[in-house]
C-alpha cells in the first residue's frame, strides 16, 4: 500500500500520509480509544519519524494525562518535523507548525498559569494565526486544514471574548472526515447553549463512527443539559463500558455526571466517580 492510501483527510487528490500515522489517528479520532493511540504512536514515529501529526498526537496525550514535559517535548518536535516538511508539502508544514506552536502555548499556560502566561500566550497566538494564513494562501479550502483550523478556532472562541464561534463552526463544516467535522460543530454548539443543533450534529457523527465513547460520552451530556436524565443514563452507562481505553480523568468525569443524572447529590457523586465501576 503507497504512503498515500494512508491520508485520513483527503479521499481526492491524498497527500503523503504514512500507514502506520493513519492507523495512530483511526484509533484516536475514529476508536476513542487512546490505551491503543498511546501504544501505537511511538511505533508511528519509528516508522515514519518526519511526520508532524505523530508528535502532535504525542503531545495531546501528554497534555491529557497530565505529563507537560511530554506536551513540551512533542510539542518541540511537531515544530521541527513541520518546518522541515515545509520543502516538501508546504500546506502541511505551515499547518503542524501552527499546531506545534498552539501546543507550546498550552504548555505555557498550564505551567505558568492563566495571569502570568497570558501575555506569552497570546505572542505565540500571533505566530500560530502567521502560520495559518500561509497554509491558506495555499489551499484555503483544504479538508485537513479546515479541520484543525476549525478546532483551534473553537478552542478560542469559547474562551476568548473577541473570537467569532461561527466562523469556527462555518470552519469544520469544511472539515475532513466527517464523523470529526461534526463531533467539532456538536462541541461548538454545546458550548454556546444550542442544544438541539448540538444534538443533532452528534448524531452525525455516530452515524460515522458509532463505537465512539467520545461521541455516546458527548451525546449522553448533551442530553444532561437539555435536562433530559433519564434519556442520559443509558448513554452514559454505555460510554463507561469502554473506560479500559479512556483516560482516567475522562472516566472519573463521565462516571460524576452520570451519577447526577440520577439525581443523587454532588458530593456523594464526587465520592463515586474516584472509583467508577463500569
């Protein structure tokens, strides 16, 4: 199988993606399981060591389990693998360029913390939507760049007062594959209060993906929020059923809500979700 055949994003016109990143990015994205994301991307970047997404996925599940010198070091790597593919596939360079230096802001914010880190934050802002818009004067419309663009856009839309959460939305409606695109837009919705349009694109998504914990974990609060408990419960209780493959934050969270759900009072649920039993 070419390297091409390994592009996750582009169905037309694929760039060169290796198979063992696509495999890293199905288990992660399409599985929701990340026991198996977190083995496989160190085979991932054996294999195919000039490929930014694998630092970049790297660098994500440092920051998800708590690890920040993890998340800088990958974070490092996804620039320099970047800038290097920059020669090669310019469109992609730019946008794991702009992805590494987000990460590093993360990082920066997570060890220096929101009143000192802001200032710092923001300059690497500057640089990530520099790397961006070079991207775009290649391929505006490019599934892959959509996509994270579209992400990124949201990311700061929610906690930035001067972001635009509809161009973010406009963004990820442009987004490949799908069951992503739509998990990003049901995310968006939920966090701006518009429920029955965050419904609705989850359900997208599980058309697509329907075995993801992430989109029945997402689909179950949507519900939560709505109020609507007892139509949450099943769903929640099935996303715990894959809690071997979840991050054990993630579990302890699905498992506090699910105990509100039924109704039982917060501190006691608190109590449960430290040691949830699926």
């Amino acid at each position: 199988m070419s390297a091409r055949a390994g592009d996750p994003f582009r169905p037309n016109d694929p760039h060169e993606i290796g198979d063992k990143t696509e495999a890293v990015f199905n288990a992660l994205f399409y599985e929701g399981n990340y026991t198996e994301a977190q083995s496989l991307v160190g085979q991932a970047i054996a294999a195919e060591p000039d490929e930014p997404m694998n630092y970049a996925i790297a660098a994500a599940l440092g920051y998800l389990n708590k690890d920040l010198d993890k998340l800088a070091e990958q974070a490092r790597l996804t620039q320099q693998t970047a800038t290097a593919l920059k020669e090669t596939d310019p469109l992609r360079g730019h946008l794991y360029t702009a992805v590494g230096i987000f990460m590093e802001g993360a990082h920066v914010l997570q060890t220096q913390g929101i009143a000192r880190g802001t200032p710092s934050a923001l300059r690497l802002l500057q640089r990530v939507f520099s790397e961006l818009g070079a991207a775009e004067r290649i391929d505006a419309n490019d599934p892959e760049l959509s996509l994270l663009k579209g992400f990124m856009d949201l990311l700061l839309a929610v906690n930035l007062p001067f972001a635009n959460p509809d161009q973010a939305i406009a963004r990820l409606q442009n987004g490949s594959p799908a069951y992503l695109a739509h998990r990003g837009i049901a995310l968006g919705m939920r966090d701006l209060g518009r429920y029955d349009e965050a419904l609705a694109e989850v359900d997208k998504a599980l058309t697509a993906a329907p075995n993801n914990p992430d989109l029945i974990y997402l689909k179950a609060q949507i519900l939560f929020l709505q109020q609507k408990y007892d139509a949450s419960l099943p769903l929640y209780e099935s996303a715990l059923t894959y809690a071997d493959q979840l991050p054990a934050s993630t579990v302890q969270q699905i498992a506090f809500e699910a105990c509100q759900a039924e109704g039982t009072a917060g501190e006691v649920c608190f109590e449960r979700s430290q040691n949830p039993e699926p």
